[in-house]
C-alpha cells in the first residue's frame, strides 16, 4: 500500500468513525458498512456529504447505494485518483 492509499484509508476510517461511533480497529477494509460499522441509511448520506467536503468529490448516490464494505468505498475512492492536497486545501 502506497503512502497515498494510507492516508485516504485513515482519513476513511477516521470519517466512518465519526459517522457510526465504531471502534477505529472495526473498520477495516473487509468490515461490512451497516452489520460491522453500524452504518445506517442516514450514514450513507452523511459519507456522500464528507467525501464532498473532505476530499472534494462527489459520490453518486447509486454508487453509494451499492457499497458493501469499507474497502468499496475505498476502491471507489482510489479509482477517482483523489489527490490529499486537494483536499487538504479546500
């Protein structure tokens, strides 16, 4: 795993845990969203308005819908190449 992929993983983490209330060492890449983290339906739409306004991108809610597991929402991430400082300097 990249610096990068690190980085975006912890933000990602530190994001479902504000969102759920999770214990940080849940959320791992294979933890399923609603039975392991506790994500429920207004979580999702709390994850679409933090990865707005932590890493500037848009989810589309259908691509919301279909996440599963942290590491879709990972994956997702990383295949829209977010760039930290992007973020970091919104």
């Amino acid at each position: 795993m990249c610096p990068e992929q690190r980085d975006l993983q912890g933000r990602l983490i530190e994001i479902l845990h504000r969102i759920s209330g999770a214990d940080p060492s849940v959320i791992t890449p294979d933890a399923r969203l609603m039975e392991d983290v506790g994500i429920d339906s207004l979580g999702f739409y709390e994850i679409l308005i933090e990865a707005d306004t932590s890493f500037g991108i848009r989810i589309k809610e259908e691509d919301l819908l279909r996440f599963r597991t942290v590491g879709d929402i990972q994956r997702h991430l990383e295949s829209l190449d977010i760039q930290p400082s992007h973020a970091e300097s919104a």
